[in-house]
C-alpha cells in the first residue's frame, strides 16, 4: 500500500500531469469565481480535452480543477456576497459581514486555510476508507438518506438566531424553501404543481438563480444604499494585515475545523444526500459549538468561525464524493456523476479493480486533491491582501461588475434568459427578507433538501410502508434528529439557569 | 390602518401560503401531501408574524432614502436583463456597464469607456474564446429566440 501511495505521488509528479494540474487549476480559479459555471459545469466542458490523455494525466486536470473551483467560490462569497459556487453558500453567512467590518483578509486567510485542512483530511479519509466504507455505503437506503435530509432540515433552528420570533421566522423560511421545491412536475404522479402554465417551471426552480438572488442581490442593494466602499469606513490598515490572523484562527479552532472536516466526508460518503448538505451542516455545527447564547450572537454578524466550518467541509466533500465512486461507481455528485464519465473515457471501471490493479492511480487522485489545495492556498496568500484591498474600491465603480457576475452568472448554469427574471425577483424577495429581519439561510437549506426529502420519503413509504419508521438506523438519525433541535433550547434554558 | 412594510410581507407570505394550501387541496393526495405539510404551517406562522408586526406597528421606522436606492438597483438590474433580452450578452454587457458608470456612478466618461472595454474583453476572452460558450443572441439581432 505505502508503495501504491509513493508511486500514485510520483505519477502527479511527473512533467505532463503536473503542468495539466496546473493548467487545470489555473482554469478552475477562474471559474470558481463566477457563480453560475460551478466545477460541475466546467468538468463537463473540459471532459472532451481529455479523450489523448492517459489516466493519471486526465485525473489531475480534472481534478486540480474541480478542488480548486471549490476554495476559490469562497472568495467572491467573503468580497461580495455572491457565492462563487452554488453549493458554497454557507461562507456568506459570516465571510461576508467580516469583510464588511474590514476583516476580509482574516477571512479570506481562514477559508483557505480552513478549505486546506479539510482538503487534508478529506484527501486522507479517501486513502485509508476505500477498503472499510463498503457497509456503510450499503446499509444507507433510502428511510436513512430521508432521515439525513431531515437532520440537515432540522439545522434550521441552528441557523434561525435566537428568540421566539427569530425561530419562527427562521421555520417559516425553512417551510417557504421547501414549498419552493416542490414547484415542477412531481415524479411519481407526473401532476404539474404551481408551474402558472409557464413550460420554465416544469422542471422547477434552480438552484443557482434562487441562490445567488437571495444572497447577493440584497447585498449588492445594500452597498449602493451605504454609498461606500464594501468595508465602509473601516480603517485601510486592518484590510491587509489579518491574513495571518485568519489563518491562526484556523489553528485555534483547530477541533472544530477538524469536526466540520469530518461531517464533509460523511456527507460526501452518502450517495444522493446533496453536496449542499455538507456546508450548511458544518456551519449548523460551528453554530451549535458556541459556547452560550450570548457567544451564539455573534454568528451571523461576521465571526471566524462561521466562515472556518463550512470552509473545511467544503473541501473535505470532495475527498468524501469520491469514495463511494471510485470503490463502487456510484457518484455522490453531479461532479463525480460527471467525473465517472472520465473514468469510462479512460477505460477504467471503479470498482475492485481501483483497488488492487489501479491502486497507483486511486492514490494520484489523493495526491492531486492535497497537492492542487497545497498551490492554490500558497498563491492566493500571495494574492490576498490585494484581493482585499478591493473592499475598498467605491461601491458606485464595483456595483456594475458585481450585477454582471450576479447576471451572468445566474444564465451560464442553464442558458435561460427567465433565469435572469427569476434571479430578479428572488433578490427582490432577499432584500425584503434582510430588511424586515427573515433570516435567509434557512429558505436556501429547505429549498436544497425539499426535492430529495419528498423523493426518498416517496421511496421508503412505496417499499416500506410505516415499517421503515422502525429501522435501528433511522431511530438512531431520529436521535439525533432531536438533539440537534433540542440542542439550542437546551443551551439556552442552561445559560438562564447559569 | 396603517400597515408596515414588514406587516405587508407577512400578509404576502401568508397570501402565499393560502395560495398553496388552495391549489394543493385539488391535487390527488400523493402530488398534494408535501406542498401542504409544508404551506399549512407556513400560513400558521405567516399569520402570526402578522400579527406581531402590527403590535409592533409604532416602534416601525420607514427609511425612505434607503427605499429609493434600492428601487434604483433594482430599476437598473431590470434595464440589464431588458438589454440582454433585445442585445444579447455580448453587447448588454459593455452597454450596461458604460451606462451605469456614467449615469448612476458619475465617473468621468473616459474611465467608464476603458472599464467597459476591460469587461467585454474579459467577457469575451473567458466565454467565447476559452469556454465556447453560447449566448443567446438577443431579441433584436437574433430575431427572437
């Protein structure tokens, strides 16, 4: 095995797949930083550059792409406000208000920092788990993917604030993702709901449109009312100096970064439970580690550690999504749906085979996730007291380029020109919500899990009945289900007693 | 009555969620089920709010300044989408970001020319030429798509 893992390092090594990592990176950077063409979208458009490639050569160019997309969608998210990739949405919540306290650059240096860690131990999760997670994937089916769509719902009360009225608004949003979600054709009885008789609609509402409207449009309004730069007033001499600090705190909340590392690969491991799962939960989780309510406050209004969870877990995933497909080829992600392809074009076929002939080549992609987070983390420290420095910029000269990365965006992820409409309307809404007090985090995580809540509810109930209630798994992620809505009140009525 | 902008979009939300309860009750029960798990408590909780926000009607402040930039973001994000509808991408963009520099942004017209060139040029770079990626070319010049 130790001689698999050294030869898989010296194949990414050597001249020509190290220069296409690099060149893979190097596009995927750029791609990272626009919201609608996620590293998804820009494996499939490269997918045809590498039909002359050998396996290892293709591996690290696709890869080195994709990993990097992932750190880099956290850039725009902390700068601007828009989520640079559609799944990392959770890094506005906190990266965001930091930038505009003036803390960009400590923020910027945690989510790379915290991307890398998690990176690392997603990387690592991937070499040793090959040969042991095979039961684990098998014993989820659909009761228990429903059960961890519902934990991930259940996070709500973790993203609400705190109050009666917080956590009515915040479950009211949840509900309102949710319902969003069921617009479209609904599979099992084909019955049309809420299209308006619009053809757009059938297919329901994406994610992108509705994501990056919730969150940057509000924001983008919000620095055209302030008439400022995005850091305000905040003093020029903080902007550049907390990259250190940044990544500092990564090492001070190391336990939690590793934590939130973990619930990454656990979430990448489970085909079909969502990419968009592992962030939110990560930051429920950061959330959830406060140590009372007064320390649960700051979340929300620019705290590092909102900022390090989902960075971790984020990067973590994709050591987890590639678990299950390459011991068993079943991708946990549109990307690994995408990247399986790859494999095929290669002649490769996960499975047992990735484990005993091609072993070099498994052990390449666990290199190449480490080695490509390793470059683009020291690149972007060089980098990053300039990209702060764009904070200062004044709102009236960033605003138009930040709507044409907003719009462009929003119509690069599915060629609708409605989808700009949509995008629109939602950042309307988004304004309102931000105004009156609604949180918006909790509509994004409802409307991301309510299609495969409503899907493997479906499925247990046809081939279960009630019985799939009963299942020692699913009791067991009902539990916890529980502790994770308990959880605040409890520490909240503690604090009181306290 | 006076009614605050925060009452009103309780009421919205509430009026939405009537909506899906309505439109859900004509569904056969498998399309129904989710849609009013969901509404039902949606409508509960949007009453409510309502009702909060119009006990707290006196302690709400109207920020009218804040209102009129928000409906002039708005105003122009909806002048973009009009422009890429009829232009296409490739010409809304540098039109978009000359008109907004110069208009709304005051700045000089010959800083506001060189960044719309920047941003075509990189629009163009980026999607044409390195990512081939389609645009619909607009209403006017595709002749409707």
């Amino acid at each position: 095995m130790l001689d698999a893992l050294l030869q898989g390092l010296f194949l990414v090594l050597q001249w020509n797949a190290f220069s296409l990592m690099l060149v893979g990176m190097a596009l995927g950077f750029v791609v990272g930083l626009l919201p609608g063409i996620g590293g998804a979208a820009t494996l499939a458009l490269m997918l045809p550059f590498v039909f002359k490639m050998s396996p290892v050569e293709a591996f690290a160019f696709l890869l080195g792409m994709h990993s990097v997309a992932a750190t880099t969608g956290d850039i725009t998210s902390i700068l601007f406000g828009v989520p640079g990739e559609a799944l990392s949405a959770a890094t506005v919540v906190d990266g965001h208000p930091m930038a505009k306290n003036g803390e960009a650059a400590r923020a910027l240096g945690a989510a790379l920092m915290s991307s890398l860690v998690g990176a690392v131990i997603g990387a690592a999760a991937l070499a040793v788990s090959i040969p042991i997670v095979r039961p684990l994937v098998l014993t989820f089916g659909s009761p228990e993917l429903f059960m961890v769509t519902i934990m991930g719902i259940a996070c709500i009360t973790s993203l609400s604030g705190q109050g009666t009225s917080a956590q009515l608004k915040g479950f009211a949003m949840g509900l309102l993702g949710l319902l969003l979600a069921t617009i479209g054709q609904e599979r099992q009885s084909g019955i049309l709901r809420f299209d308006f008789g619009l053809i757009y609609l059938w297919e329901g509402l994406d994610l992108i449109p509705v994501l990056v409207g919730i969150f940057a449009i509000p924001e983008i309004i919000d620095l055209a009312a302030r008439g400022t730069a995005i850091a305000g007033n905040a003093p020029s001499a903080k902007l550049g100096a907390g990259v250190w600090e940044g990544i500092k705190d990564t090492f001070r909340h190391f336990w939690l970064v590793v934590r939130c590392s973990a619930v990454g690969v656990l979430v990448g491991i489970l085909p079909g439970a969502g990419g968009g799962v592992a962030q939110w939960m990560a930051y429920a989780h950061a959330v959830q580690s406060a140590k009372d309510p007064a320390d649960r406050e700051r979340f929300g209004k620019g705290d590092v550690r909102g900022v390090l969870g989902p960075g971790a877990a984020n990067n973590s995933k994709e050591g987890g999504d590639l678990i299950p497909t390459i011991a068993f080829g079943v991708p946990g992600s549109g990307a690994m749906a995408i990247l399986l392809g790859a494999f095929l074009i290669m002649g490769l076929h996960p499975g047992p085979e990735m484990l005993t002939k091609h072993l070099a080549v498994t052990y390449s992609m666990v290199w190449t996730l480490v080695i490509a987070n390793v470059i683009t983390v020291i690149a972007c420290l060089a980098l990053l007291p300039y990209l702060a420095l764009v904070t200062r910029i004044r709102g009236s000269l960033i605003i138009p380029f930040l709507l044409l990365l907003v719009f462009v965006g929003s119509y690069t992820a599915n060629r609708q020109l409605a989808d700009l409409l949509v995008t629109l309307g939602f950042g309307a809404v988004g304004y309102l919500m931000m105004r009156f007090g609604w949180p918006r985090a909790p509509l994004v995580l409802g409307f991301v899990l309510g299609k495969l809540a409503e899907t493997y509810l479906f499925i247990s109930m046809a081939r279960y009945g009630y019985a799939w209630l009963a299942q020692p798994l699913v009791l067991v992620l009902m539990a916890l289900t529980a502790l994770i809505i308990v959880f605040p009140y409890l520490q909240e009525r503690r604090s009181h007693a306290n | 009555m006076r009614i605050s902008g925060a009452m009103a979009f309780s009421a919205g939300l509430a009026m939405v969620a009537a909506y899906a309860v309505l439109t859900a009750l004509r569904w056969p029960p498998k399309a129904a089920l989710f849609p009013l798990v969901t509404s039902i408590p949606l409508l509960v909780l949007a009453v409510v709010q309502m009702v909060t926000d119009w006990r707290a009607l006196s302690a709400s402040e109207d920020a009218p300044q804040e209102t009129r930039a928000a409906l002039g973001v708005l105003a122009w994000m909806a002048g973009f989408i009009a422009l890429v509808f009829l232009l296409g991408f490739p010409l809304a963009v540098p039109l978009f970001i000359f008109g907004y520099l110069m208009i709304a942004g005051r700045e000089p017209w010959l800083l506001s020319g060189a960044l719309a060139l920047a941003a075509w040029g990189a629009f163009h770079l980026l999607f044409e030429k390195l990512l081939h990626f389609p645009f619909d070319p607009g209403w006017l010049i595709g002749g409707g798509t």
